[in-house]
C-alpha cells in the first residue's frame, strides 16, 4: 500500500531537483527510495517514515557540504581554463 506513496515521492523529489539544482532534495530522493524498499519487506509506516526522515537529514548534512565543495573546485577549475 504505502509502496505507492513511496514511487510517488521519488518522483516529486526528482522533479524538484532537476528544477532547482540545489543539490538538497535528491538526498531525501535516496531516502525515500530506501524506505520504498522497506515498505516492500515490512508493514510499519512508522519505520518507514522515521527512515526517511533521519537517513533524508543525515545524508543532506553529512554529503552536500562536500559535494559542494567538489562542484566549486570544478567549477573554478573549468573557469580557469
């Protein structure tokens, strides 16, 4: 049941990203894709929500920092050229 929901989100999330590039919510992307996974193997939305939640934040905290670092040394990097 809530496996739809979870198709449903990805998708709304893919689209936000792709229009603002802001690199923010393709992390919640990556969560919801996991919690789409465990909605197939257990029947607890609870579970699932509170995994989208915290891996979503812990994802956007500990990897857009460096990923963008990386995009403005490249970007440097391309302007230098």
């Amino acid at each position: 049941m809530y496996m739809y929901i979870w198709i449903i989100t990805i998708i709304l999330l893919l689209i936000g990203e792709f229009m603002t590039s802001n690199i923010a919510t393709i992390w919640y992307a990556i969560s919801a894709s996991i919690s789409l996974i465990l909605s197939i193997l257990i029947d607890n939305y609870i579970i699932e929500m509170l995994n989208f939640i915290i891996l979503g934040t812990l994802l956007l905290i500990i990897f857009r920092p460096v990923l963008n670092t990386y995009l403005k040394n490249k970007i440097a990097k391309i302007k230098r050229k």
